[in-house]
C-alpha cells in the first residue's frame, strides 16, 4: 500500500509538473508575469517565493496549476506589457496550448524508451503461429481454418511467429482483401477473405497454444500466497489433466459453481498439481471471487519473455503504438459523447494509483509505458472544449476571435463556473466507481 501511495504521487507530481512548466515557459516566453506555480490543489502544504513567482506544493495531488497575471477577470489590464490580458490572441493561444503539448512531447520521448528497455510480453508471441483451436461460429470458423493449421503468409507477408500475424493483421484495411497461406499437415492451402468482415468481426476467433507455466501474479494473488512460484507448470486441477494455460479459468469456474458454493466460499481449496524441477508438488489454493467480472481467480498470469528492440527500431514502435492509443482514446471520448461508452470504463485516483503500484513492482518500462500513456490522456483530455480546462480556454479564445472581441466578464465567470462544477462532478463520479470496484 505504501509503495502504491508513494508511486502515485511521485507519478501523478511529475506529469503534473510537465503540463505546468509547458505553461510556466510559454508565459515567461512572451513575457507574461507568473505568479504562482502549484503542483497540487488547495491548501498550500510548502511554498517558497522566488522572483516575482511562488512556488508551491499542495494537499490535493490531483492537478496543479500555473497562476497568471491578468488571466482572472479581477486583474485584467490590457496596458500592462506583463498582464496576459495585454497579450495578442496568438500569444495567450500559444500559452494554453504548451501545458498539453508538453504532455504529449513527454509521451513521444519515452514511449520509444519502452521498447528500447524491453518489457515482458506473452511468451507465445514468440511461436510459430499454429492454431490451437477455433471458436465456432467465428469468423476463422467460416473461413475454415481449423485447430494445428499454421498461418505462414498474410496477404504475401511471410509470418513467423504469432507477433508477426498480429501485427500483420492490424495493419490491413477494411478495403482489402484478406489472403491466408495456411500449412495444413504439410499442404499449403490459400484461403481468401476480406478486410472489411474481418473488423466487423472484432477478432478472428482462434487462439494460440498456450503452455499452462505460470509468468507471474496478479494483485493480491491467492496462488502466490498457497506457494505457486513463477516457473511452475500446472499439470492438473483437482485431477483433472490440464494441457494448455486457456483450460486453467473454465476448470476453475466449473468447480466453484458446483454445488452450493456462493461469492462468500473463499475458504473453499482445490488441489492444484504443479511441476517443478522436474519434481511433482501439490498445492492447495482458495479461489477468490472478482465481483466486477463476475469470475473466480488464482490471480496468476502466464508465461512472458523481456523483449527489447534497437534504438531505431523502438522510435517507429513507439510512435506506432502512441498512434494506436491516441486513436483508441479518441474513439472511447466519441463513443462517450454519443452516449454509447460505459462511465463504468473511467479510472479515477484509485484506480490510477493502483495501476501505476502495479507498474513500478512490474519493471521499469512498465512504468515508463503508463507514464507515457497517462501523459498522452492528459494531453488530449486537456484539449477538450470544457470550461476550466485549457480547451475550454482555448474555446473561449476562438469565440473571441469570430466576435472581434474580448467576451463579456459574466459569460467568462458562467462558463467557468460550470466547467468547474463538470470537472469536480465527474471526479466525484470516478472515485466513487473506483471505491465500488474494491468490494
């Protein structure tokens, strides 16, 4: 729990203070005087005057803020060359638009550092792509790709491995047409698809051989806690064979909802086999229920390998994956404003805390990857056009420029007004669904 506290507030106090500091150099830039410069909200828990600005550190790690001269409606004074009312539209635009840009800047940076450190990645991703089974009714079902095929060629691309078919895959637009080279028993068949089908059908539907050894521990891991280490090969389940990692959670509900076991039957133990060393053990562990998706859990994770790639190599992988993730996030806030997202999908401070907990006990290009996306986020949730967010500011700036003049001190307090009661709503939101998630 400490780690988890300390970790989220030297996290969140570092993105924070690049957002900031965007704003802090952007004003200093075009000569607008800084007041105060917080990392933190009010009260003011250490502060320091230094030049014509103080510096602070404050309670409430939740954001910061840089304090401008002239930016509140009270000290506006157009005739004072370091007053941000005094500044052209181009300037104040500049200003707002650095603290996001800085963020972004700071994702671009160490997204590639992730892969160039290497993290752990599903060990299968290193196999040959051969089918371990097909889910019926699936779009590789109507195909007819069928369990031991091996996916040797994309649309002409020689695949070798399960990384080199994801990838491939993900990159084919809806206008293509979707050509497999599929080795069946030592024949190589064709099989002809299209592109368009394949992303209305969300995934292909087959899945990857995956050997039952245990990679690692999830959160507060029952498996750990009976003795399981990392390396150990599950070889049964209350004596039943299990022969791939895919076969471990369906054994594990079918015996928990067996008979009158409920949510409350933690005490209740089943025999796992384990093999290791080349040595046979057994151990017992209590499943716990999961009430947000409903399972049962040992709380372990597969096999993974450290992966790392060149300099070169990790820059064009990280801006992919930034690339991927800016475009996931601007679909989720799409979906958001259509009405069509769950609220449930929001993290607040918790849940964020957790995240990043888990992340720095994982490794540091763990940590590195959800800095570089918390950044990202920032970057984008700070450009929309909400009042008392720098979108909004920006909103406002555009307003002006179409009426060819400043807006009215009423309409500017209004609209911050409810801009905060959004923000300070939503937060509530999150953390109140954060808080439900634990129980």
């Amino acid at each position: 729990m400490l780690t988890t506290i300390l970790s989220f507030l030297a996290v969140l106090g570092v993105l924070i203070f690049i957002h900031e500091l965007g704003h802090y150099l952007a004003a200093r830039h075009v000569g607008v005087r800084v007041e105060a410069f917080s990392i933190g909200f009010p009260p003011t828990a250490l502060s320091k005057q230094i030049g014509e600005t103080e510096y602070r550190i404050s309670w409430l790690p939740v954001g910061g803020y840089v304090k401008l001269f002239g930016q509140n409606v009270t000290d506006e004074d157009a005739n004072d060359p370091t007053n941000y009312a005094a500044k052209s539209l181009f300037q104040r635009l500049y200003i707002l638009c650095a603290g996001p840009a800085m963020n972004l800047l700071f994702a671009i940076i160490f997204m590639p550092l992730v892969f160039w450190i290497g993290m752990d990645v599903p060990a299968y991703l290193n196999e040959p792509s051969i089918i371990h089974k097909v889910q019926p009714g699936s779009y590789a079902h109507e195909l007819g790709i069928q369990a031991n095929d091996e996916i040797i060629a994309v649309n002409g691309a020689k695949i070798k491995n399960w990384e080199e078919l994801h990838r491939t895959l993900g990159q084919i637009s809806p206008a293509e047409n979707l050509i497999l080279e599929v080795d069946r028993a030592g024949n190589s068949i064709i099989i002809e698809g299209s592109g368009i089908e394949m992303r209305r059908s969300r995934n292909m539907g087959w899945s990857p051989s995956l050997a039952p050894i245990v990679g690692g521990f999830t959160g507060n891991s029952a498996a750990e806690k009976a003795g399981i280490q990392a390396g150990d090969k599950v070889k049964s389940l209350n004596g039943r064979p299990i022969l791939d990692w895919s076969e471990i959670s369906p054994e594990v509900q079918k015996f928990m909802k067996s008979g009158d076991k409920t949510a409350e039957s933690s005490t209740i133990k089943l025999t796992v086999e384990l093999e290791r060393n080349g040595e046979v053990e057994f151990v017992e562990v209590a499943p716990y229920f999961e009430p947000k998706s409903q399972r049962w859990l040992l709380g372990m994770s597969m096999q993974k390998i450290s992966r790392s790639h060149g300099f070169g190599e990790s820059i064009v992988l990280g801006s992919s994956r930034l690339w991927f993730l800016t475009k996931a996030t601007l679909s989720f806030l799409g979906q958001m404003f259509q009405g069509e997202g769950s609220m449930d999908d929001l993290g607040g401070p918790i849940k964020i805390g957790m995240v990043i907990g888990d992340a720095v006990r994982s490794g540091v290009a763990e940590l590195f990857f959800l800095m570089s996306f918390i950044s990202l986020q920032l970057g984008i949730f700070n450009l929309l056009p909400i009042p008392a967010l720098d979108g909004g500011h920006i909103f406002m700036l555009l307003l002006e420029k179409v009426k060819g003049s400043p807006l009215s001190i009423a309409m500017r307090e209004r609209t911050q007004m409810i801009g905060f009661s959004v923000l300070i709503t939503l937060m509530i939101f999150v953390t109140w669904n954060d808080l439900m998630s634990l129980f």
